[in-house]
C-alpha cells in the first residue's frame, strides 16, 4: 500500500499489475501445459471464462481502492459487501438471516453513516 501511495512512484497501478500478472503467468502456465499439452483451455466453458474475468476485473479495482481510498474507507466498502451478499443470500438463497447477522449488518450501517457525516 505504501508503494501505491507514493507521491512520486517508480511504477504505476497497471504496472503493478502487470508486474504481478507475469509472475503468476511464470507458475501457472507450465502448470497448464503439463497437464494438457495439447488443450491449454482444457475444461474451459464461458461461465469460466466469465468468472476469470470477474477475478481480472476484481483485481484492478482492489489495486485502484488501495491507490485512492483511506484504510477505514476500505474497511467499511468491506463489510459493506459482506453485509450485501448476507441479504442477496437471504433473499436469492432462503440464506440464515439470524441476530448475530442482523446485528452486525446494522452495525456497519451505523458506522458507515457515521464516517460519511464525519468527512
């Protein structure tokens, strides 16, 4: 995070994700290729080629949260989308909706109203 927040960086975001990207790339290739030499997308469909994306995608926004936004703000977003998935859950799902969940959910909400009136 330091490296990220740097007033005059050597390298930006994308390079960093590049940079981390290829070093991945140098375990997980041979790995693929090993396995199946002749079909390296060997059980791939688009649900999983779809899924890949969303991690991608998952990735450069962490990296962008962590370049822009304050610790506690990162925090917050968090628990904010743990509080999101337990009433997706609920509701998609027929998913637990008990006190302790409940109470935690409220919690964050308090808090984040909290820090939005304090900025």
């Amino acid at each position: 995070e330091k490296i990220l927040k740097d007033k005059k960086p050597a390298l930006t975001v994308w390079d960093r994700n590049l940079q981390l990207a290829v070093y991945s790339m140098l375990i997980y290739v041979p790995l693929a290729v090993y396995d199946h030499p002749g079909d390296f997308f060997h059980g791939w469909s688009a649900v999983t080629v779809v899924v890949a994306m969303l991690g991608a995608l998952g990735g450069l926004l962490v990296a962008l949260v962590i370049k822009y936004a304050d610790g506690l703000a990162k925090n917050l977003v968090t628990a904010s989308s743990i509080v999101l998935t337990a009433a997706a859950s609920h509701v998609l799902f027929d998913g637990p909706m008990n006190t302790p969940i409940v109470l935690g959910s409220m919690i964050v909400i308090v808090s984040g109203y909290n820090y939005q009136n304090v900025q």
